[in-house]
C-alpha cells in the first residue's frame, strides 16, 4: 500500500523579503496575491531592508539601475525606435551620476501604469485584505531602528526562529 504524503504544507507559501528598493517590492506581492487567491495561506517575513516596504510612507523606495545589469532600462513613452533602445547599454558610472535613481523610479512608475498594474501600496494593501501575513524581524527592526510607528497597521512581529517555526518545512523564498 502506498503511503498518501503529508500535503498540509502544499496549501502554504512561505515568502523572505530582504530588500528595500521598489522593483525588489514587487515580485513578492505579486506571488503573495497570486497564491492567496489560489486559497493558499501566505506569510512574507520582512528582513533587513525588506522592512523599507512597511512603511507608512513608501516614496522612500527607489529604482538603483546601477548594479544590477539584468534589469533593463528602456523608455515607456516615444517612438516605437526609441522605447525598445534599452539604455543599460551605459556604463553604472552614468547611472551613478545625480538624478539617475530618480530618473529610473519615475520611468519604473510610468512603465507600471503604462502596463496597468497597480501602485505598490494599493497591491500591499490588496495582500494584507486577502490575509497575507505579513511579518517584521524584530531583531532586524531593532538593528536599522525601525519603530512600530514608522510601519503600516495590521504587522505582526517576530524573530527569524519564531518565523521558521511556523514556516513550510518544505519551502521559502527568499527575495
């Protein structure tokens, strides 16, 4: 006779978000809202910079183009010609210059509305009404001197032991 196996963790998904800038905030959303609406129970764990996604006021959270040469940076307004030139052609030392980042999270921005998705805090509001968890690290918190203040409602709190505790034996993504 075959032995069913333990399933109880297949209706889990478990999510580490460690970094703060705007295009690292998307991708675990996007998978927390998908599988919350495929009636799966999700939890995000905060860590480090990750906690910059928390905040009350997210207009902190940036694009940094320089260092990261996967990320494509091309225009979402203009000439066909002109959208599909991707301008990471230019050496980080461009991209570094003052006014770079700004320039990188406006055209992040326009890029998302243009593709019609939704502005990052309606989509982390969107995760916390479907009943994502979302989780802080106390230690990091304590460690970058967040404040229970500086964060959204509806947190909870709770060291990395704590997290794994509860956390799918068989997965968790780090983000």
């Amino acid at each position: 006779m075959l032995e069913t196996p333990d399933n109880s963790d297949t209706a889990k998904l478990s999510l580490i978000q460690s970094k703060g800038t705007l295009d690292w905030a998307y991708p675990p959303m996007i998978l927390a809202s998908t599988a919350a609406a495929m009636d799966k129970e999700v939890e995000i764990f905060f860590t480090f910079y990750g906690i910059e996604c928390l905040r009350k006021d997210t207009s902190r959270l940036r694009v940094s183009p320089v260092g990261n040469p996967a990320m494509p940076l091309k225009l979402p307004f203009g000439p066909k010609w002109l959208q599909s030139v991707n301008w990471r052609v230019l050496p980080d030392i461009v991209w570094s210059l003052p006014g770079m980042t700004g320039l990188a999270t406006r055209l992040f921005h326009k890029t998302l509305a243009k593709h019609n998705q939704l502005p990052f805090d309606e989509l982390r509001a969107i995760c916390l009404d479907m009943g994502v968890k979302f989780t802080v690290c106390q230690m990091s918190m304590e460690l970058l001197g967040y404040t229970r203040d500086d964060l959204i409602e509806g947190l909870d709190y709770a060291g990395a032991a704590t997290y794994f505790a509860r956390s799918p034996s068989q997965q968790s993504l780090f983000i």
